[in-house]
C-alpha cells in the first residue's frame, strides 16, 4: 500500500513535538533538494506556507522555518554595520529531519549577505570563530554570501529526549546570540577582526585589545 504523503514518520513527528513543547512555531517549507546548501534566504522567502505538511522527495526529509528572537543587552545601534535597531536580535532557524538516516540538522541564519569583496575576510573571521567551537560550526556560501550558523545530531538507535532537542537548539541559538553583532561588525572594514571576536567573547573587558586573534574556549 502506497504510504499517504501526508503521514509523518515517526522521527519526524517526535521532533516537531519537540519543538512545539519549546514553545517554538515551526512552519513546513515545500520540498528542496537533499543538498543543504540549497537553504538560500531565496529560497526560504519565496516558498509557500500553509497548514499541511509537505513530504520532501528524498527518503523523507522533512524542512520547517522558524523565527527566533533574543533580548539584546546592549543598546542597539541603528548602522549597517551593528545590530539592527530594534530591542531583540531576531533571525530564521531551519529544521531539517532526515528520516532515513535519522539525522536532524539546525541551521540559524544571519539576516545579512556577506558582500562578494568581503567573502575573504569573512573567511578569516570565522575560521578563527569556528577554532574554539565545541558544538556547531559557522559556515559561508562563497557563491550567495549566505551565512549561517549549523549545529547536528545522529539520533539512530538513540533514545531521542526534550533535553537532547532543547541541548541541540538552544546550543545553537546561544552561539549565535553571542556572535551576532560581531558578524555585523565584520561588515566594516574599519573594524578589526581580532577585536570583534575579543569584544563578543568578553564582553566585560571590551576595552581591552588583543594582540593575536582569541578564542576563549570557556564560552564554547
């Protein structure tokens, strides 16, 4: 018997249950490709909502959209170049569940497009980022600019719990809650990329300035 389009499977049902105790809004985006890379901004912007689920092609991979929104500490500042102006940070989460090889992917993305003349400092930014890093990694479409931060389980043969999930979300949310208004002071070119990464990883010693490029692994 032909399996409905419709039915989750059963990993899938888990993690949107999941997500909805959180007290997250997850959105089904239409069907896109096995290759993540396919997550562009575009993509997500011109895909359709609505309230059924949408089964995706490849062995069962499932894709939701999600807005996420965190309390700044810090004044904001209405530059390019800084957190928008607004009292929160707030940026689209993708969920991806692979059924078939029971895997679930996290992606946060960065409001913003890196500039094709600033791809290679970005590269340097977040190479020396990503260094420290115990748990995701960010990453950049040298093609688009797009970037985005992603954090991942292998949840096979696993007892998939609330803490689990919530350690996989908020893992990644947290990291780019901290890097945030760095990346938007790495669109300046004024700005020194060793004092960015200095000034999010402590930011009760700001004034201070490195002399080589830091990572503090105690924030990681």
């Amino acid at each position: 018997m032909a399996k409905n389009p419709r039915t989750l499977d059963p990993l899938n049902e888990r993690i949107l249950a999941l997500l909805k105790a959180e007290h997250l809004k997850p959105e089904p985006l239409a069907a896109l490709s096995e290759n993540a890379n396919d997550l562009t901004h575009e993509v997500i912007e011109n895909t359709g909502h609505g309230s059924e689920f949408t089964e995706v092609h490849h062995e069962g991979i499932f894709t939701y959209k999600m807005t996420i929104q965190f309390k700044m500490n810090a004044e904001p500042n209405a530059s390019l170049t800084e957190a928008p102006e607004q009292d929160f940070l707030e940026w689209n989460v993708i969920v991806r569940v692979f059924n078939r090889t029971e895997r679930v992917m996290i992606y946060s993305l960065f409001p913003e497009a890196v500039p094709p003349a600033l791809r290679p400092r970005f590269c340097l930014l977040l190479t020396n980022i990503n260094f420290g890093l115990l748990l995701g990694n960010f990453e950049m479409d040298l093609q688009d600019g797009e970037l985005r931060f992603k954090t991942s389980m292998d949840v096979e043969g696993l007892e998939l719990t609330s803490t689990a999930i919530r350690n996989l979300l908020f893992s990644n949310f947290h990291t780019m809650q901290l890097y945030f208004n760095a990346l938007y002071k790495g669109l300046n070119e004024d700005n020194d990329l060793a004092q960015i990464i200095f000034e999010a990883e402590h930011p009760e010693d700001a004034a201070k300035l490195p002399t080589v490029m830091l990572v503090n692994h105690k924030v990681h």
